[in-house]
C-alpha cells in the first residue's frame, strides 16, 4: 500500500490567508522550520493505478498538480488515476476539493448519509454530473471495496457537525451520527492497513483497539493544548468545542495512545496555532519523544 | 492604481487536474513555454493598503500566498489587505475562493442580485458569518465606492446563467439578467481605469465604448476558435453556448476590438484549449500582432 500525504495541515493550512500569528507569519516568509501545510487529505493506493482520496481539501488543484501519481495518463484526453474520493465529514476544509473535481470525470464518491446529505443540500455540487460521479453511502461499521485493492470500513468518531450547519438550538449544535468518521483501510493482498481519523474529540476504546491492531495512524494534530484558541487570543472556542482532542495533558491524544507502540503514529491536520508545527520548539520535542512523526506535504509511506 | 494578476487561466487552469490535452501535459511538465495558470481572478488598488478582489478563484489561497500585497500586515493576529470582493459571475471558477475566505475577517462582498441568491442558495456559503461579511447588492449601471479610492460600475454582459444552474427547460437555459457582469474600475483620485469582462459571450456597442474610454481592458481570452472543444474531441459545446466570445473569427474578440487602439488590452480567463496559451505558436503570433497581450499570473500593471 502507498500512501501519499496531499495535505497536513487544518481548516485554513499554514500559512492562514489573514493569520498573523508566528506559525503563519514563518510560513508566508518561506521559513524552514515552519514548513508550508496546505489542508489535510491523502491518497492510497494498493496497484499504484487507482487511488482512493480521503477528503477533497479546497488545496485539492495544487496537491494534484504537486503529486505526479495523480496526474492524468494518456493516451486519452480526459483522464484520472482518482478512482473515488471518501470523506470523513462534511466541513469546508474536507469538501471543498470536490469543486475542484467538475470536469465530467467519472469517480464514486462515498460519505455517510449525514455528509451526502450536507452535499446534496448544496447544488453547487452539481457541477459533478450524477452521469459522471457516482455518490454513495459510507455504510457505518460495514467493509466497502472502495477501489482496486483497497477495502474501508468508516466508523463513527467524536466530532461536531459541520460548522456551517450547527444549530445552536439544538443539544450538541445539532451533532448526528455520522457527521464525522474515522477510517480503517486495509490492502487485500498484502493485509497492510492504516487508520485514519483527522478529527477526532475523544480517544476511546475502539479507536484504540484499530490503532493497535493497523500498521499505521493518522491522527487529529489539530491542537496541542486544550485551550490554545484562547490562549493566543485567536479564538474563543476550546479545543473540545471545535471537536478536536489536544496532543498533549491527561487526556490528551499522546496519553491515550501511550501503550500502541507498534503502529507508525503520525499527526495530520495540524493548526497554525499549534507550535509543534515548528521544527525544534519544546512541544515538537516532546511529541517525537512520545514516538510520533508529524506528517508533512508531499510526505509518502509504504506499508 | 495597482492591478495585479491573480490567475489568467479559465475554469480548471492550466494544467487542468484530469486534462491530458498537450497545454495541460505541458504545464504538468513545467514546460517554461506553456506557463501554468490558475483560475482568473484579478485585484486592484489604489492606495496599496486596501485591496478589491474581482472574482474568488479556487485557487485563492495558493494565490494569495504568491501575493506579498495580499498577505495579512501586522500587529493585529487577524488581518488582510483584501477589503472586498466583486463577483462578476456564480460559476465555480468565480466563487468557490470564498470558501477560502473563511476565518471571521470582515470584507464586503459585492454580487448582483441573481449571483446573491446563487449564493443564498448554497448554506456552505454561511461559513463567512454574516456579522464579519457583508453581503451588498451590486447595482447594474450604477456607481459604487467599492473600498477606499476606487469607485466600479457593473453592467450586465452577454453570458449565461452557472453550470450549475442550468435549466435545459428554460429558454436560455434559464439566464437572466445580472447572471454575468462586467466591471469598469476607476482610481477616484488619478482618473485611471480598467474594463474586467472576464466571460462575455458577444461584444456589442456598449462595452466597445467603455473600453474606448478605459486605459487598460482585461477581458475574455477562454477560447481562439468558436468550435475548439468540438475539434479537439474534449467537449460538445460551441464557445457561445458556454458564453464565451472567441478571440478569432469576423466576430471574434480580435475584429471586434481592432479600432481600439490607445487601450492597453489583455486577454484573461484562458482556457487550456486555447492554443494561444503557448508561446510562440502562430494562434499566440497572431494576438500579438492584433495588438493583445496575454494577461499571465503574477503579472502586475500600474496604470
């Protein structure tokens, strides 16, 4: 199985179109160790022919064009190695690439009921033809042969829904089932597999369980502490809040995950607010000394 | 005034991400010939501070990040020079930047009535929040002091409703008035302007005399050839009924602007059909001599 890391960063990458904070400020002048992150997503492949995208981040052009596996073959004039595209939620950071997929390109599109639903409410999506691309739902707890080689099962993760449907009337701004998900994906020939969970708001015992049975995980980077919106006067919201569990504190994903140490543990979907995204700050030490990897654009791993 | 070239290059760009037609493989192959070109999209100043975008490519943040005029100024944690944004049209190579645009920073953003309720129509869009973004009315045929030292008139261009808004059962396909605008920006203390008609079907009197009267025209460079997609096999629609004038041809672009010459004119919004998009090819020879250039990303012009 290969896998290609399109993007590591969160909802706005680094740098942010309108941040001014260090991450950002390092990022836009080409520091480094800050090292530009569009937003999160990344690409399997068992035959190295079809590829499966996990979330279209609206970076989706510029990955692509960055990622020769993923550039069209000839001898045809239209032509993708893009087979299907899977989201694990419905936020714009994880959709917006699908405008960037219009062009009358047939693939199959899988997301749970929930997310298909937040689509379907939107008819700009309708720029991908229903003749061209199949939408399909991401059954729960159930395998789905998504492309060539590569089977998936998604199962529910602690998250929120989307931030431009919450409904602050409605207990947990109106979070169902299925608004975000976690997938396993495994190779059928070589048995490989990976778990990947960019969002993500508490670490419990089935996540754990996934962890420790795959050969790798991509997990929620988002934060590193629980309060660091606030903290840098960024935001107003917790970590918890915005469905994410931090890094680092008891509860933390770097406590949680303390015990699985024969998976590759690496974190995605990192904010520019996070100072572990920094190559030698403190928190970056401490993350890699817990046995994690940061996964940075362009990165690729073979399992 | 300032005007800075954002993207020059149609729906999909230049590569496209699924096109294996000869400009796409040559910018995939970094082809200094064929430059690469994101999606159009233009922004204008007058005082260097406060920026107006014409059009929200999907390509926005990749394009911002190239733009050191566009990146956030300090000390705030939030900032951007963009003050507003000006839609001249719905369709995705217009709008889908706005998502982009997301993150709480204030800007106004200006559309016609039926590009507003394009909009409306689309809850994704709520993720620009209602007490940051204004949302105006752009009027048709009226003056507009769209941010500090620059006053813009819209008028309705000859055009067609979004793709994905098409109704076959309509006459049309269900267009109306306002579905496509074209732009004239003038400097308020310098008296300099520029015509921004990135999508324009036919060239009738009234755009003829604006651009007469304008310094700089930027406008519709998507196709050479009213059957171009027809003769490359990539598609079945004629240049007209995707509401593009061609550039060659008695009723092209060429003939029709061929008296104006003390406007400085440049194509935009052109599409990897055109074979024009290559330097040196007789298409680009033949613009050249007409008088044209072609508007290229990064390109900044001081009128």
């Amino acid at each position: 199985m290969r896998l290609i890391v399109l993007g590591s960063g969160a909802g706005g990458g680094i740098p942010q179109w309108n941040a001014n904070n260090p991450r950002s400020r390092e990022a836009f002048a080409n520091d480094p160790l800050t090292p530009r992150r569009t937003q999160a997503s990344i690409a399997v492949s068992s035959d190295g022919d079809h590829w499966l995208l996990l979330n279209a981040s609206p970076d989706l052009r510029q990955q692509i064009i960055a990622t020769p596996a993923l550039h069209p073959k000839g001898p045809a004039l239209r032509h993708s190695p893009i087979a299907a595209v899977m989201l694990t939620g419905a936020d714009v950071d994880q959709v917006a690439g699908l405008l960037t997929l219009r062009e009358r390109q047939p693939f199959t599109l899988y997301a749970s009921t929930r997310v298909q639903k937040a689509l379907a409410a939107n008819p700009i999506f309708n720029v991908l033809s229903p003749d061209k691309v199949q939408r399909k739902i991401l059954p729960l707890g159930q395998e789905v042969q998504a492309i060539p080689g590569l089977k998936v099962w998604a199962f529910p993760a602690p998250g929120k829904v989307a931030l431009y449907m919450e409904d602050e009337t409605k207990a947990a701004l109106g979070t169902e089932e299925g608004d975000t998900v976690a997938t396993l994906i495994e190779d059928v020939i070589t048995g490989r597999s990976v778990v990947f969970a960019p969002s993500c708001a508490t670490v419990a015992e089935d996540i754990l369980t996934l962890a420790s049975s795959a050969h790798c995980l991509l997990f929620d980077g988002t934060f590193f502490t629980e309060e660091e919106m606030l903290a840098t006067g960024e935001g107003t919201k917790t970590a918890a809040r915005m469905g994410h569990v931090p890094m680092s504190g008891e509860k933390g994903s770097m406590n949680a995950f303390m015990n699985i140490t024969d998976t590759r543990k690496l974190y995605i979907h990192i904010n520019n607010t996070n100072p572990a995204s920094r190559r030698g700050t403190p928190e970056e030490l401490q993350i890699r000394r817990a046995g994690w990897e940061l996964a940075e654009d362009g990165m690729e791993i073979v399992l």
